[in-house]
C-alpha cells in the first residue's frame, strides 16, 4: 500500500473516531445545572412544543438527534401528558428514555359521595385544576358545553359522580373537560349497565338522581338506603310534604350537624318543608348505592323515619309511632350532653 492511500486511510479512520466520538458525546454526555426539575406536559401539548420546552430550559444538545431518539423510541406517538421530575444534568438518551418508559404524576382529584357543585368547583381550584367561578357557570348553564345521552334539563348538579380522578395538567376548557370526565363516568357507572330499568322508571333520570340525592344526605348506612327510597316513594304516592332537612340545607348553602326550626323556614322550592313534591333537581352527587336505591326502592309500609343516635333510623307507619320514635331520639341526645 502506498504512502499516499494509507494516509487517506489514516484521515478516513480519523474522521469516523471523530464524528464516532461527537455522536456517543451529544447522545450520551449529560447537560444541565445539577439539581431536579419539574416538566410539565399539558394535555394536547404535541411532541414539538415538548422539543422546544426542553430546548429553552438548555436541555437539548443536539434537536436533530433528539428527534431521531425520540422517533426510534415512538415518543410521538405515546407522549404522556403529566407531571415528570428529572434530574439533571441527563443525556439526551436518558431524557428520551424518561419520556418513552416513565410514567408521569397526575393531579388526584377526589369527589367524596355526597358533594354539592360548589364545593367540588372549590376542590377544583384548590387544587390548581381551573377556576371554581367558570366551573359553576358551566354546572349552571351546560348546554352546547357538555354532552349528554339522555334528556336532562337545568344545571349539572347530582351529575358529578363521585370518585377519585386522576387528571393530567390543563391549559384550555380545564373545568369544561372534568366536568365532562365526571358526567362520562355518571354514564359509564349508572346509566348504561342500568338504563332498560332507568326507561322503565315512573321517573325521569333527573328524577331519580333527585331522589339519590336526598337518600344520600339522609342515610349513612346502605342497607337503609333503598327503605328510605321507598319513604320517599310513599309520601310523594299521598302528596305529603318530604320534609327532608338535607333539602332544606342545600336550600340555605351549607352543611349543619344540627338543622334548627329557622333553617327549615327558608323560602326556596328546595325546602320540601315549605313545598310539595320533589324539589327542582338534585342537592349533591349521590353515590352508586343511593341511585340503586331510587331505582329500586324497598317497598315498605312506612312513610316517617328519624335517627336513633347509632347511624340508624326508627321507621314508622302511622304519624303517632313517629311521635314515639322522636321522643326516645331526643332522651337518647339528653342522655348523650350528659355523658
């Protein structure tokens, strides 16, 4: 071999080493100041508003073979909006490699059986996940806002299924998408596996899930739920007044361990103590067990029913074993201020 092809041999070795070298040093040489870092991915944020993030934040050696990683890896594809803590400094296969295999934190956002609206529109901003004033104005006014498979007119309230949601960060419509996420699993868990007997029912969905409610604030213990239906079912039968205090709490915006005779004056056609029949919609978001209720509610002779100071109630037929049920209650709470 001459002197001159072994030369071109030298350089052509020379030349791959370096450009060898080059490539394992942007691929595999980590970048950054020392330390952890909070990166965000929104919901609808595509793969190259995530390249140019990384870019700004100086994470980014090389976005030509970024993008080749992240294409080898299918990042694009399976991008995952949420919450990723990185530490760095980190290579850009590392960096691609936390993108396509880990799985980022979620807001958890728990919706307690029971809630009114408003209180988880404050849980909602509390937690960072929209603003509570635009999430009411949504529950108050849905329509062309939120999709339905069943006629329902007026707000939303009693349609927020509870449940724990895990939800990714949010940049547009933020309580337009949970309040749809939580009518969908209203759907998924009540609706659908029990709509032939929700369209059999003598009552609206609407109807039903008003009913729900009531159950729901009145009753702690699930067996009791579908006796209390049936209470319900009775007096609404005789065109007796519910007289339910949970409603006439919701009628006045607050939760009360005790409900006194001037709460239940309000005047509101929630307060069943002032108006006949069913109230105007739903007071909270009942949970599976108390829609199972007004959709099957006990048939029982009973048409009063009051606490008995252990989560129970006494139930009564005639309005003077009532009187006795009340009557032994109010010894058990004399009893109970002088313990």
């Amino acid at each position: 071999m001459s002197n001159r092809k072994f030369a071109m041999l030298g350089f052509f070795f020379f030349v791959v080493l370096v450009l060898g070298l080059w490539i394992s040093w942007t691929l595999f040489a980590p970048i950054g100041t020392k330390g952890t870092l909070t990166f965000t991915i929104y919901l609808g944020d595509d793969f190259q508003q995530v390249v140019d993030k990384f870019e700004s934040l100086g994470l980014i050696r090389s976005r030509f073979w970024f993008e080749r990683l992240a294409n080898w890896r299918k990042i694009p594809q399976r991008l995952k909006a949420g919450i990723y803590r990185i530490k760095t400094p980190i290579s850009l296969w590392n960096l691609s490699k936390l993108l396509s295999e880990e799985s980022p934190e979620l807001i958890r956002l728990t919706v307690w059986e029971g809630m009114m609206a408003k209180e988880i529109a404050e849980r909602v901003e509390k937690l960072g996940l929209g603003n509570a004033e635009r999430f009411m104005e949504i529950v108050k006014d849905p329509k062309d806002k939120i999709k339905l498979p069943f006629e329902w007119k007026g707000d939303l309230e009693g349609l927020l299924f509870p449940a724990t949601y895990h939800l990714p960060p949010l940049k547009s419509d933020k309580e337009a998408y949970i309040i749809q996420l939580m009518v969908n699993a209203f759907v998924e868990k009540f609706w659908k596996p029990y709509r032939n007997e929700i369209e059999r029912s003598s009552f609206s969905v609407r109807e039903l899930v008003t009913v729900a409610s009531m159950v729901q604030w009145e009753v702690k213990m699930d067996e009791e739920r579908p006796i209390v239906a049936g209470v319900i079912l009775n007096r609404l039968k005789r065109k007796m007044k519910l007289q339910i205090d949970a409603t006439a709490l919701y009628a006045l915006g607050q939760r009360k361990s005790r409900v006194l005779y001037k709460d239940l004056q309000i005047d509101s056609p929630y307060n069943t103590y002032r108006y006949e029949g069913l109230p105007p919609g739903p007071i909270c978001s009942p949970s599976l067990q108390s829609l199972l209720a007004a959709l099957r509610p006990a048939d029982v002779p009973y048409l009063y029913y009051v606490a008995r100071g252990d989560g129970y109630h006494n139930f009564s037929s005639t309005y003077e074993e009532h009187l006795k049920a009340v009557e032994a209650y109010r010894r058990w709470r004399a009893r109970q201020r002088q313990n």
